[in-house]
C-alpha cells in the first residue's frame, strides 16, 4: 500500500464572519473519504487565537512545522478588493524553504471574478517561493448563492469533474514532487 501524502488546506481569510468557513468546509468533506492524502489545516484564526492559549506555541515555529509536513497545498482564498486576503500574506511569508518544490491548488470565491484574481496574484508569491502552482482549479463566483444555509451547494455535480481533474494533478505532481525531494534535496540543486 502506498504511503499517503500530507495535504494541507490553507485558509485564506481571518475576517469574523467569514465565508472561507463554508468553502473550506464543502472541500474538506469532498476530501474526507481521500484514499491518497490525510489532510491537516492551516488556519490564521486558529494560530491567532492559539498565541494567548497556549504559551508554548510560537507561531513562525508552528507554520514551519506545518509546511514543512505537507507534500501538497489547497489555498481556499477570497477576493477582497481585487486581491487576497493580508492574513494569507502573513502565513505565507512567515515560512521560505519549507514550501519549495511542492504543489499548490487553489479554490477560490468571490464576487463575479470568483476569486481568480486574488489566484493570479498568489501564482506570482508562490512562484517566488518555488513551488508548482497548478492551472485547474476551483473558482466560486458570487459563492454566497452557490451554497444552502447548511454550507451544501445547491448543485455539487457542476463541480466534481473539476475537483476530480484538479485533485488527480495535485496527486501527481504531490507525488512527483517528493519523490524528487528525495532523490536530490531542493536546496542542493544549486549549491
């Protein structure tokens, strides 16, 4: 049996009240019966929150861990004002080589764009940080009327196929990626 990969869903906003809640959630139980990756969550909500509790907890510590533990990345982003969030900014900077040469997917929501320009500038930030952003996606616009009071989409075959597509590339390049990482360490390659 194959050994499964780490996936971590990274939530991309912090706001109270805030609808990453309901999308996040939707691709978490999607995800749940995943035979491929165990998945781990990395939320600025609970980090912020996690400072005054648990003393022990540093927070630059504990996202390091959290990176450097994933094989691959789902970012569940907003749109705000035509970019991402400044919470997802502040988690993604804390750490640098820890995500090289990993994946990222991306599902995203928004007004009418559904997040894809706050995708477009992720891939730019990611590519810094040299990982491999993947092409399909989700993208959610006007989210808020996608989804019941119970956060369950009105229509969740319309997006099956493209989770199924984005999460069967996510697998291989998860895959490819650490077995790469293995053969021949990122950081020697150039050194």
């Amino acid at each position: 049996m194959t050994e499964k990969l780490t996936l971590a869903v990274i939530y991309g906003s912090a706001r109270q009240g805030r609808f990453c809640d309901t999308v996040a959630s939707w691709l978490i139980r999607e995800l749940s019966a995943s035979s491929v990756f165990s998945l781990t969550i990395i939320d600025p909500v609970r980090l912020r929150t996690s400072r005054g509790v648990e003393k022990a907890i540093d927070p630059a510590e504990w996202m390091e861990r959290k990176v450097a533990e994933a094989d691959a990345f789902i970012v569940v982003t907003p749109e705000y004002n035509h970019g991402y969030p400044a919470a997802l900014k502040e988690l993604i900077d804390s750490v640098y080589e820890p995500w090289h040469a990993k994946p990222v997917a991306f599902v995203s929501y928004g007004g009418a764009s559904g997040g894809i320009r706050a995708v477009e500038q992720l891939r730019q930030v990611f590519g810094e940080l040299h990982t491999v952003t993947l092409r399909d996606g989700i993208a959610f616009p006007k989210a808020w009327s996608k989804f019941d009071a119970a956060g369950n989409l009105y229509k969740p075959d319309e997006l099956r196929a493209p989770l199924f597509l984005m999460m069967d590339r996510l697998t291989w390049w998860a895959r490819t990626l650490k077995s790469a990482r293995k053969t021949t360490p990122y950081n020697e390659i150039a050194a």
